[in-house]
C-alpha cells in the first residue's frame, strides 16, 4: 500500500480548528499524486442541491454547521479528496485526504465532512459490480457512511467506536433496513476501552466479513481513538494501528484507507505509518499496549451480547 498525496488537500483553512492544515505537516514533503478530478463523482453519493451548497458556502468562507468550516478553497480541497479517493480503491492505496469524509450525508455536511470520500469511492466500486466490506475505525461511528448503505446488502458496514460520543448514534440495533438489513454492524466501545477492547470487536466481525465475501475491504481509517487523542476517551495505542494493518494483510486480499480523523498533531503522523507498516508487512516501531479496566470490559461484553442475539439471524457466527 501506498501513500496517496495532493498539497490541494491543504487549500482547506480552518484556521485553529481541531481539523487543520497542521493535520498533513509531516507529508507536505511527499509528490503530489496525479488523481482523477474528483468533481465528476459526487453525484455518486450526493444531491445537487448539497454539491452546490457546498460550492457557494465554500466561495463566501460560510459554515455549513457549527462544526464544519469552510475558506475559499475548500470546494476545490473536497473535489481532490475525492479524487484521491477513488485514485486509492482504484490502486490499493493510502488517501491522505483532508477534509474527512465519513459524517457527510447524500444530502448535508457534518462533523468536519463537506462530501463523503469513501462512500463514493465504495459507490464507484459498487457501479462496476463489486461487494465491498467497509472498516471503519474512527473513534467516531462513521453515521454518513452509514446511512448512504443502511439498505445496501452489496455493501457491509462495520464501525467500531466510542459510544456515548459524537454523532450519538451506532448503538447494536442500528443493523441496517430492507435488504439490507443485517449489513450494518456497529461495535461502540465504551470510554476508557484500550487494545483489548478493539481486538475483541476486530475478531467478531471476522468471520461475518468472510461469510459475506468481500472483493474490496475500505478503511475508513480514522486515527482518534489513540489514548492521546484530544477529541475522544478511548486508549489505543500505536501498536494498535501496526496490528490493525497486519490483521487487514492477513485476512483480505484487496484493502484501500482514506483518512477519517485524528487530532493529536505529533500522534497522528505516527499512527499513520504504524497502520502503513503493518499492512505492508514492516515491523512495529513501537512495542506498546493498553488494557481496560475490568467495569469497561464488562460493559462491552454486554454491548457485544446484544449486538450478537440480533446478527446471528443472518449470519454463521
């Protein structure tokens, strides 16, 4: 796997924001990446009247909510993250796209997100026929992503992240609808889960994942469930993400990322080449691991009952 990089990333100001330029310093020394003109593809997901809210919000520096600011260049950051996007399903690789996409819906900005950059993606994969099983290991359930293939069963969804936390949604009973139903798996980990925690959620979605027999694994890979993150209060560590990459190696033969979130400035770098070593089969640099207090495991494990009495309907597990 490897890096995907546009400095057209970096036309998007959000001045202090937790969602900044400062975000993508450590790879502003990485070539510019040639990617399709990522304009062409938002109607794969989105509305025309959300595309050009976006572009007139956009040119008058206006927020789209209190969360999600623009600059004058944002609209064109947004078409080259989704540009980057669908360069990585296309070629196995590493978008680093700002800004994030995974809040955005078909027909609103959210949490950061002006278009959906892995969903379009995903769309585009699923236009030439193929079934994509989508990780997301954001902190934050992924709710736009979600909700663009809650009743898609050529697509399987599967978040884990803090629950109770932003967008305050992805409980166990949020499964998907119609003949979806049963594709959508949500695994929320309580505040203060470490390693231990997200290993157990990463192996009980095994073998759904490999029951439903993805062509394409996309990782919505969001890095703000580091024990340093400021946003969040979950504990992975760096060795973490390494594992996550070697468990995404081991399992699937066609994996693409795009970048989600992950706000600690001086982590957020490291995260990025601990997931890239491991995927591509290159040691840990660090030997590190968190473990959760036994009240937190138990809370999950009764999280993790639930969510298994309404999946076993539609799947071996």
């Amino acid at each position: 796997m490897e890096l995907i990089f546009s400095s057209d990333c970096l036309l998007h100001d959000t001045g202090g924001h937790p969602e900044c330029i400062e975000r993508l310093d450590a790879f502003r020394d990485l070539p510019n990446n040639v990617a399709p003109p990522g304009e062409q593809f938002l109607k794969l997901v989105h509305t025309s009247d959300h595309i050009e809210k976006v572009r007139q919000s956009c040119a008058k520096s206006i927020p789209l909510d209190n969360d999600t600011l623009t600059s004058p260049n944002s609209y064109l950051a947004a078409c080259a993250a989704v540009g980057m996007s669908i360069k990585a399903a296309s070629t196995g690789g590493f978008a680093l796209v700002r800004p994030p996409g995974h809040h955005a819906y078909p027909q609103r900005a959210s949490g950061f997100c002006l278009f959906n950059n892995i969903a379009i993606a995903v769309q585009f994969l699923v236009n030439q026929g193929k079934r994509v099983f989508i990780l997301d290991i954001d902190g934050h359930l992924g709710d736009g992503t979600s909700a663009v293939f809650y009743e898609n069963p050529k697509v399987l969804f599967c978040s884990l992240h803090q629950y109770p936390a932003f967008p305050g949604k992805g409980w166990v009973d949020e499964i998907g609808s119609g003949q979806g139903q049963g594709f959508t798996i949500n695994i929320p980990m309580p505040p203060g889960s470490g390693d231990d925690i997200f290993w157990t959620g990463l192996e009980y979605v095994l073998p759904i994942a490999r029951s439903f027999g993805p062509e394409v694994v996309a990782v919505s890979a969001g890095f703000d469930a580091h024990q340093l993150d400021p946003l969040l209060q979950l504990r992975l560590s760096l060795d973490c993400y390494h594992q996550c990459g070697v468990w995404l190696r081991d399992n699937f033969d066609e994996v693409f990322a795009v970048l989600e979130g992950g706000y600690n400035l001086k982590i957020l770098p490291k995260a990025i080449d601990q997931f890239m070593d491991g995927i591509n089969g290159n040691t840990s640099k660090y030997i590190e691991g968190t473990t959760s207090d036994q009240s937190i495991q138990t809370a999950f494990n009764r999280n993790l009952d639930q969510l298994h009495q309404l999946l076993k309907a539609y799947w071996p597990i």
